[in-house]
C-alpha cells in the first residue's frame, strides 16, 4: 500500500502519539495541563498545539510543499519561539514523528516516511526563524514607532520619518 | 483543576525547565536562570535618587553580583515583618493556602510560558517558603526535626532564593485573574506587590517603572514631558480635529473654576495609537461646551492619570497621586474626570481613599447635564471618563452618528483593572454599541471579570522582554484570533492606555489584521459637532465609509 495511504489509516495512533511527544517537552507539570482535553480557550497552548499536529499531518497524506507546511506549522512554531526553549528544542518535536514512525509503519516504508519529516522539520526551522525574527523587529521599532510619530506630527522632531524606521519590516 | 494538583506533586515533583531528566530536583533548591528577553532592565541609579529611594547604584541582573547591601538579608526580614504587621491580608494570604491549584492554569503567564514557577500558586509559594521558616510558629518547630525543613515547605532565604523571586515577581502583571478562582479569594497580586516593595528596599527595581516613576516625581507624567510640550501636543491634536471636522476644540489649561478637572495617562497624548482617543476626548468636551457650557479644564501639573508608583510601593504610589488632588484643589474644581486607563483606576478606586482621602475639599460627583449621581465616586471624587459618557447616551444627550464607524467590525478587551479591580463591564460596551454597528464578544471565559491581561500591564511593558510578553498575550490574543476569523472582527476597543501600547505589539505577533481602538476615539468620530463641515475622514485620516466609494465613483 502506498505510504500515504497507510498514513491516513493510521491518522488517530500518529496524531495522538505525536501530540504527547510534543507537550512531553514541556516540564512535567505543565504537560499534565496541557493535555487536558478542556475548553481551547483555559488552555490556548495544548489546543493549538493538538489543532496544528492534525493540520501538518492531514497535510503531508496530501500533496505538500514547503509553503504549506510552514503555513501549517505557523500556530505552534509561533508559540514555541516566545518560549524558554532553545532553537534545537523548539523544532525538536518535529524528529519525535520518526520514532513513531518506526513503531507503527513496516520497515520498507520508513525511508520514505523520515524523508517527509526532515521536510517538515526544515520548514520548522525556516517558521522559527521568521518569528524570531519578528520578535526581534518588534523590540527594535515599538517605541520608535509609538513615541516618535506622535513627536514628529508635532513638530518636536525632524529626524528619519516613521516610515524610513519601519521600512525594513516592509522590505 | 482540583484533581489535577496535588500539594505533594507541585512541592516536590516539579521537573523544573525544558525537559531534562538528567537532575529533576526540588522545586526549591533549582537556582533560577535569568533568561534574556524575559526579564527587564534594572532601574538607573539616577532615577532611584529621585525619590530617594534606598541603595542607588549600577547593577546588572545577569551579573552574578547584585551589589546589595551587607546586610540585605536583614532589611527583607525586617521588611517582610513589618508588612506582616502593617497588611493584615498580606499575613492572612501567606497562612490560608491549602494550595488546592485551582489558580493553577489561570495566569496568562502561566499559559503562555508553560513555567510551572508562573502557576500563581507556586509563584506566592516562592515568598511563602520564607515566610514559613522565618515567621511561622509551626514552620520555626518542624524545623528543629530533621527533615521537618521540607515538611513545611519551608527554606531559608538565600542569593537564589532573592533572585527567583525578582525574576518571577517581575512576571507577574497583578491582574488578578487568578484570585478570581482562588476559593479563599487570595489576592496574590497583593503578594506581588508585597514582593516588589522588598525589591524597592534593596534598589531592585526595574527601569521601565523606576524611570517613569522618576520623571512623574520631578515633571509630572511618566515620559518626563514637559509643560510647554504636553500643551504643544495638545494643540496640534486640535489642530488635526481641525482639519477633519471643521470645528476648534482649543481646550483649557489650568483654568481656576473650571466645573472638572480632565486628568488621563500621558500615553494618551505621546503615544500612538492613544493619541486619537485623547482627540476624542477634546471633541466631547468641545460638544458639551458648546450644547451644555460644560467647562472642563486640563492641567500641565497634573498630566498623568498612571501611577507606577503603585507598582514600586504604597508610600511612592501615595506621593503620585497626591499631585492630582493637589491640582483639583489649586484650582477650585468641583471634581475630577479621569481618562480611559487600567491601573490608575485601581489606585483610586481602591487606595486612594485610605492614602490621601477623603478628599472632602472637592464636591460629590454629579453629572451637570444629566443629574446622574455618581455614588461609586462618593468619596474619591473621581469619575472614569467611559461612566460619563455611557450616561450621556443614556439620557439621550449625544448625537451620535454611527455609521462612520461602520468599518470597524468590532470586539472589546476588558482590561483588568477597570473590570477585575472596579466593576466597569457594561458601560463600555453601552457605549461601543451606541457608536458602533458590530460588535462580537470574545468566549465569555475570556472576558469581563474573566478577561486575560494583555501581559505587559504592572510595568512589564518595556522592549527587552518582549519574549515574555508575547507569551503573556498569548491566551488573549487566542480569543481575539477566535473571533477575527469567525466574525472578521478588524478592531479591539480597549479602555486602557498600557492596552493601547501592548495591545497592538499583541496584534502585530499573534493576529496581524486587528487594529486597537480606544472607546473615545470611536465616540469622536460618531459625535456631530455643532457647526462640524461635511467630515470624509476618521481621526487616523483615513476616509470615512462609503466616502472612498463616493470619491472613486467620480
């Protein structure tokens, strides 16, 4: 059978092994939170992360690119960058996917299946990055942005314009 | 949630950090590793002599030496016991806990960072660890048996011990949410805030509050502005109302016998996008002169509304307020109208009456045009600006013009304060619909006394922890994410400025096509000014709707 077929099959086992993966890197504590099935918004982490777990691999039983997956992974890897993991630790739960992989799939099918997941993991990365990145440009212009356009329409100032400081967001 | 914590699991079974199972540990014995874009600056030496505040001098929190006093470990004892002895609810919220974890995965900081050291709980458990082994009758006898140190939950305190404190009580926005579970009704703002006095006794404040407390003490607002630029900024926002509605809104300045003095915070008028609902206010204020000959007058002295104070101790929380008692007193008016902000309201409706009150000298507030008596402002004589208004539209004395905000598909973030700290729920909402067309509630287990902070309020709203507040805004802007893609919501109204600053930083990170409104700058784009010229733009100049479709058809 083909591997996307068998992924599809196995959608429950894969989603529910891979959403304890994910939160297991969390500290103990706070995972026993985050797995409660409660209402999505007491607990906005472990519903996001469960809602994106099921998006990304509805995705990659389907056809996929790297667009897609990074727009899949957006909710989870968004949460993951404010958070007090490392970069490594952030995506690491992507890798989780092939351990599970071995359990459940035959062994003819797990090269194909761990070569979708180092797509996905590179997707990840590429996701962390950018909202890193977005972190970082919200620290550098906030105030700037805030304080100095309320200054310059007064007159209190005339040095770069508010567009000048915030253009590097646009290109 | 009951279920879900038991005392023993939190004391002692906390796999603290990102998962390593190489050294589980004791919750209490992990050192704290202060983590870059959580924490925020420490505070200028300059600005800590301002106030005269103990121990000025430069420090760093990553610095392994916090140049404290030798005896450090004295003045927190004696700090803490003399508040223990002063605050009755301080000493009953360090006996009562039965840590039942109720409160547990109710902080926004909680939720978002994933730290079990944010579940409130075990946050006050930080402070509470020495209060049992310095304070406690039955903490001081188990520790006389060996291992009775642990039975109590109890441990000396320490260099770690100071420094998890400072980092943990610094991601503590004292909103309150929390004790709204709590079955005791423990307040474990008030902890924090207990907390930070003790940080203040040893110069261990943060510069984002030690700085605007500094500049209020010495210029009167938080931005140090001072008064020829604070009235330059206003006339140049009349200026712009000007040019959109036709009509001039010059306001007062210090004008003795004035019938209210207006005081809001200064981000109000130096800081986007607050700064067009202070045009909203001097455009209900022009329309009230001009149909009512109501006079209000505004005060370069008293131009902050906020109080850091409140957030560095109650003694420096009593010196800023005072000034806009002062200030209504100088002039002669009847009372005081404040403006749209959180945590101010909490120091009037809630402190200001013991601190500096009563303030006899100023009358009870009544609405002039309406008769309404505002008896919730009995003794502080204090007058939220959204209570005022919601009384106008009430007794029909607004003309409202609504569709010219009909663009503005709207929801509304209660912030903390006004709603957890003094019950204003309804009335900006009552006004919202009156000058809105849409507008959608979040979940009902995200708002009104169950709203989430926007996780920058008690002065966590600097740049460098900008990590920390993403992730204390996160369970908001979940919610607000919830209805923007469900019913298009394009704008969040708030009555708050710290909102209007931390909100839209929120917007841009989590929900990038949600703009943040104050309530007055909607109310000043719906009010019809007598004498107004046909108006085709909004404050921000953007067009009006249905202006942008005439213009093309042309």
């Amino acid at each position: 059978m083909h591997l996307k077929q068998i992924l599809k099959k196995n959608r429950g086992p894969f989603i529910k092994k891979w959403f304890q993966a994910t939160i297991d890197t969390y500290p103990e504590q706070t995972a026993k939170i985050l797995g409660k099935d409660s209402n999505r918004f007491d607990n906005p982490v472990g519903a996001v992360t469960r809602e994106t777990i099921e998006g990304v691999f509805s995705l990659i039983t389907e056809d996929f690119s790297q667009e897609t997956l990074e727009k899949a992974l957006d909710p989870v890897i968004r949460i993951r960058a404010v958070q007090a993991f490392s970069a490594s630790d952030a995506v690491s739960f992507v890798f989780t996917l092939k351990k599970i992989g071995e359990n459940i799939l035959d062994d003819s099918l797990i090269g194909e299946f761990d070569k979708i997941v180092d797509k996905i993991a590179l997707a990840a990365f590429n996701k962390f990055m950018k909202c890193k990145e977005e972190i970082f440009l919200l620290k550098a212009t906030e105030s700037k942005r805030r304080i100095h356009r309320a200054f310059e329409r007064a007159g209190l100032v005339a040095e770069l314009s508010e567009d000048d400081l915030v253009s590097s967001k646009k290109s | 949630m009951s279920d879900q914590i038991k005392p023993d699991e939190l004391l002692n079974k906390i796999d603290y950090g990102p998962k390593k199972k190489s050294e589980p540990g004791n919750w209490m014995n992990t050192s704290v590793q202060i983590r870059p874009g959580m924490y925020c600056y420490a505070a200028k030496a300059e600005s800590v002599k301002t106030l005269s505040l103990p121990n000025a001098r430069p420090w760093n929190p990553l610095e392994d030496d916090w140049k404290l006093p030798d005896n450090w470990q004295e003045i927190i004892f004696q700090g803490l016991k003399e508040r223990l002895e002063k605050f009755r609810t301080f000493k009953v919220f360090m006996d009562i806990c039965v840590r039942c974890g109720a409160c547990a995965d109710k902080c926004h900081f909680f939720l978002g960072t994933g730290d079990p050291k944010n579940m409130p709980v075990l946050r006050a458990e930080l402070l509470r660890s020495v209060y049992r082994n310095d304070f406690s009758t039955a903490g001081k006898i188990l520790s006389k048996i060996p291992g009775g140190k642990a039975l109590a939950g109890a441990r000396p305190m320490t260099m770690d011990v100071l420094k998890e404190w400072w980092y943990y009580f610094f991601q503590c926005t004292e909103c309150r949410r929390c004790s709204v579970f709590c079955p005791y009704g423990i307040d474990t703002a008030e902890i924090t805030i207990m907390a930070r006095e003790i940080f203040n006794l040893l110069g261990l404040n943060i510069d984002w509050i030690a700085t605007p407390v500094s500049n209020c003490f010495q210029t009167g607002n938080h931005l140090g502005i001072q008064p020829h630029a604070f009235k330059d900024m206003l006339d140049f926002f009349v200026e712009d109302i000007e040019d959109v509605t036709g009509v001039n809104c010059a306001p007062n300045f210090q004008k003795k016998g004035a019938d209210i003095l207006f005081i809001t915070p200064s981000g109000d008028v130096f800081a986007d996008p607050g700064t067009y609902t202070c045009q909203g206010y001097l455009i209900l204020f022009q329309y009230l002169k001009e149909k009512y000959g109501l006079d209000v007058t505004w005060s370069t002295y008293a131009s902050e509304g906020g109080n850091f104070g409140f957030f560095t101790s109650h003694e420096t929380m009593k010196r800023l307020n005072a000034k806009m008692y002062a200030e209504a007193k100088r002039l002669g008016v009847k009372w005081i109208l404040g403006g749209e902000c959180g945590h101010m309201w909490r120091v009037i409706h809630q402190y200001m009456d013991t601190m500096n009150g009563p303030a006899d000298f100023l009358e009870e507030p009544v609405n002039p045009i309406t008769g309404t008596k505002f008896e919730n402002a009995r003794s502080t004589k204090m007058v939220h600006i959204v209570e005022f208004t919601a009384d106008l539209i009430k007794h029909g004395k607004l003309e409202l013009d609504k569709s010219r905000n009909s663009n503005r598909i709207m929801t509304f973030h209660d912030s903390c304060n006004p709603a957890r700290g003094m019950g204003i729920l309804d009335e900006p909402r009552y006004v919202i619909e009156n000058v809105c067309d849409n507008f959608y509630e979040m979940p009902p287990n995200t708002i009104r006394e169950q709203t989430f902070c926007c996780g920058s309020g008690a002065g966590l709203n600097a740049g460098e922890n900008m990590e920390l507040r993403m992730a204390g805004a996160l369970p908001r802007a979940n919610a607000l994410k919830y209805v923007h893609e469900k019913f298009g919501v394009n704008t969040l109204g708030t009555i708050c400025a710290i909102d209007r600053a931390a909100l839209s930083t929120l917007c841009e990170y989590w929900v990038p096509d949600v703009e943040v409104y104050g309530i007055h700058e909607l109310v000043g784009n719906a009010l019809i000014l007598p004498g107004e010229k046909n108006r085709t733009e909004d404050l921000r100049f953007e067009p009006l709707p249905g202006v942008e479709e005439e213009e093309s058809d042309e």
